[in-house]
C-alpha cells in the first residue's frame, strides 16, 4: 500500500490547462492517453488497410509490445533508464513526464530540457520557422546573425566567433580540430573520469570510455580530476589548487621530454560523469597558465553545465572567477530544449587560423533557421523568467535540505553544486569514504517506484545527480529530500532488523 500523500498525490491523470505560469508554479496539462484497443481509422472509413496509411496513427501498443519492439529492433548498446523495468514516457510538460497511463513522474535529471519540456514558447518559435523556411546556412538568414549576437551578450568579449552545429559530440569534436590547426600541435590533456562525446576523436581523449575500449592513445595525458572530496587532495589539503594544476605541469613536462607537444586542455567545466565534482576556484586559472605556457589552448566544455544552470552565473566557467576566460567554449544539450542544436565560439585568432587551411567548413543542418528561433527563444525564456535566479534560489534550498539530511544519515557523505547542478556523494563509511554503489542504485530503483526520476554518477556510480529542468521548484526540492529521507530511513531500519538476526543466529 503507498504511504499516505506520495502516490496519490504524484499520479494525477489530468492537470489544470492554461497558460505556462512562471518557475515555481508551473502546472501541466493533461497527458496523452491513447487506448490500446479500438478500431484504426481507415477500418473505421471501410478503407483498405494500405488506404490512407499515412494519416493513420497505430493504436497505443503496451508498454511491454514497445520494450520487445525496442529489442528486435534496436541495438542492445543503446540502454535504458531502469533496464530491468523501464519506463514508457509518451509526454511531458516543464518539470514533469507522463507514461502510457497518464502517471506522472517528477524529472530530477533532463537538463537537455533546460527550460522545461515542451515550453509553448520553444514550440511556437520552432513551428513558426518551419512554416516559413528551413536551410542551411549558406543563404543569408536573420536568424543566424541574431542569434549569434545574443549568445555574444552572454560571453567574454574575445569569446566572438561562432560556429553551429547539431550536437555537442560534434561541437567538442570541432574544437579538437581547431585547437590542432591553430597550435600544430596534437596531444590533449583530459580529466580522469572525463566524457566528451561519442565520435571516434572524442572516445580517444574519454576515459570514462576508452578505459573499457582500446585504451589510452600515445598523445592522450590525463590528470585527476580536481575533487576535494575524494580526489587526491582533499578539503584538508593546504593548496589543493595548486597541487591539482601542479600535476598538470608535470604531465607537460613529462610530455615534452618524448618529444610531444600539447594542443589543448580540455574539460568540462564542472566535470558531470567524473561525481558532480565542483573544481576549486583558481584551478582552471592555473592550469591555463601551464597549458598556454606550452603553446596549448584551453577548451571548456559547457554541454552539460552552460545556459544559467549553475545559478551564479550564465557559464559555469564563470565560477572560476573574472580572470578566467577559456580559448574556446563547447555548447550543446540545454541550448535547443530538446532540439539538435550545438555551438563552437571561440576567438578571432584560432578562427582564423583555422580558415587558413583554405579547406571550407560547412555543416549541412548547424545555423538553420529553425535551430537558431529555438535557440533564441530558449534564450527569451530564460531570461523572460528568470530562470538563472530561479536556479540559483531552489538550488541553494535544495542544497541545504539536503546538507540537512546529511547530518541524519551517515550514507550521505558529501553535498556539493551550484545552482540546479547538485550531487549527493553516498557512502559506505566516513573514514574511508567507499563509494555506496549498491545503495544508491536501490534508492533509484526505489525513488522510481515514487514517482521521482533520478540516476547516478561518478566513477562508483554513487553519486545521485540533479540537473532538472530549470523550472524545477521549491515543492519539487521539498517533495525530492523528503522522500529520500524516507527512503533511506527505511533502509536503515532494514539494516539495523538484519544486523539484530545475524547477532541472535550466532
């Protein structure tokens, strides 16, 4: 039976219409409910049933038709979210999904759908260009030039030439091929734990990827990832930053006495896969400096982390300090809602030398009308509701519910972030800080069975990561650490039960 005001609470089939409010209030329409059984049109029109097949839409398979569909058909490589009982989501609405039967999940995780799901204003923007015209990018276009202003108003003025593309695989993969061209040199310098992308270039400089695949590349150097929680260097250390841009140093000079040169640092600039890590402020100052030294450039990949999720500021860069500007930035994910939209900018210098080759670049689909009205509108909304301060104002709550919580539950070791980018590191013992992997994938699976989607991160998989959408509120925060406190006292309770039959069984 489902405790009192969590399930029937959550699970409501149908929500109030009318016009998106702003963060903090925002309520859906009612969900897509198709009935899986009843008479196809065209049987219904005594139609043949070849006849008039494109207009018909298949009545609504089951969830478990789909899964045995998704099995013969696609490719068992590309995984599920809860892949021993998956979730069929069949629409969505700002900070919430709805399944085949109109349940309603709270998504603590879909930072792609940065200003909510399905925003009104995103979609009336996408459908208003695609009645008009959509291109690529070699006719002269508004679109393409406003759009590319507007993100200039957010960025550090040498930050001012940019480039478009369709995913943020492809925009890190651009910025390799222009750190290369603009320095002729070809070693890269990654974070441990790092993901970039999914290309061929880009699995060789992921240790998250090429750890499990062909190993690490002669021209690939990769430093520890800058924790102060269970990195190398520690909250105790006496200069943590120093020490962590010192090992890049090393790895310089390590790399130049083989002969090698370095054409870039790369990193995310909150690093997302390698635990939700929040590097300390003046590491990246540091680093620039030893790799800019070398005749490196420093590349900051913004895919997960851009677009004012982190609260203070519109770049996560930013919390670096003002003194700290990248050579070029990656963009992807957040930037279209949803739509495949990416970008490159970088400054006047590297753009140049790239172009210098004489060899054009042209991306088919990047910069099309239609990409560049959804990327202006998600800028419109972002800052028609101020979704930056909103990030920063449930951010800050939800950190201290669940810094709160940390005193009451021993399992949670550590709460860091900024803004809606927040990881709660669970473990197994407090001295030795053993990533509580086990554990924290129980608590998934069972905060999926309230209605609460979130998943894990971190090199132990024992990270519970929040990007939300940016509408995400203060109720959600309140609903979220509430059902985790719950939950983990439930656990403890069991384990406690456990613990007192094996002492009386022995």
């Amino acid at each position: 039976m489902d405790p009192p005001g969590t399930r029937a609470q959550r699970c409501r089939l149908h929500g109030p219409q009318g016009e998106r409010p702003g963060p903090g209030s925002f309520r859906p329409g009612p969900p897509c409910v198709g009935s899986s059984s009843g008479t196809a049109p065209a049987a219904r029109r005594g139609e043949r049933p070849h006849e008039g097949r494109a207009a018909m839409r298949p009545a609504q398979r089951s969830r478990h038709e789909t899964l045995a569909l998704r099995q013969q058909l696609i490719g068992s490589s590309c995984k599920l979210f809860f892949s021993h009982d998956p979730v069929k989501i069949v629409k969505a609405k700002g900070q919430y999904m709805y399944d085949e039967n109109g349940r309603q999940y709270l998504d603590c995780i879909n930072n792609v759908a940065h200003v909510g799901h399905c925003h009104p204003d995103v979609v009336k923007a996408a459908h208003e260009q695609n009645q008009l015209l959509n291109t690529n990018s070699r006719y002269l276009h508004d679109n393409l030039v406003d759009y590319a202003k507007r993100l200039s108003e957010t960025l550090p003025e040498k930050l001012c030439t940019f480039y478009f593309l369709n995913s943020g695989s492809e925009a890190n993969d651009l910025a390799l091929r222009m750190a290369r061209q603009y320095t002729k040199h070809e070693d890269v310098i990654v974070l441990d734990h790092a993901y970039h992308g999914h290309l061929t270039s880009l699995i060789d400089i992921s240790p998250y990827k090429f750890r499990n695949l062909e190993g690490q590349k002669e021209w690939v150097h990769v430093a520890s990832v800058p924790d102060t929680y269970r990195g190398l260097y520690r909250e105790d250390h006496e200069d943590s930053v120093t020490a962590y841009a010192n090992e890049v140093e090393n790895i310089i000079e390590q790399a130049h006495k083989k002969g090698r040169k370095i054409a870039a640092f790369f990193a995310e600039s909150l690093p997302s896969v390698g635990g939700q890590i929040i590097p300390p402020t003046g590491y990246f100052q540091k680093v620039a400096e030893h790799v800019r030294k070398a005749g490196g450039v420093f590349v900051a990949d913004e895919i997960q982390v851009g677009f004012g999720r982190v609260g203070k500021h519109f770049w996560a860069f930013q919390l670096q300090g003002e003194d700290f500007i990248p050579d070029i930035v990656t963009m992807g994910k957040p930037i279209g809602n949803g739509h495949p939209l990416a970008c490159v900018t970088t400054t006047k210098q590297i753009a140049e030398a790239f172009a210098a080759t004489g060899v054009e670049y042209f991306n088919t689909f990047g910069g099309n009308p239609v990409s560049c009205a959804i990327g202006l509108a998600v800028l419109d909304v972002i800052e028609k509701e101020h979704l930056q301060a909103h990030a920063a104002e449930v951010g800050n709550f939800l950190m201290k519910l669940f810094k709160e919580l940390k005193t009451k539950h021993p399992i949670i070791g550590d709460v860091r972030g900024s803004g809606l980018f927040i990881g709660v590191d669970l473990i197994k013992d407090q001295a030795e800080r053993t990533p509580a992997t086990a554990e924290a994938e129980y608590l998934i699976t069972r905060l999926k069975e309230e209605y609460i989607l979130l998943s894990t991160d971190g090199p132990g998989r024992n990270v519970l990561k929040f990007k939300p959408p940016m509408c995400f509120n203060m109720e959600d925060a309140k609903l979220v650490v509430d059902t985790i406190d719950r939950l983990l006292t439930d656990m403890e309770e069991q384990r406690l039960n456990q613990d007192k039959t094996s002492t009386c069984s022995t």
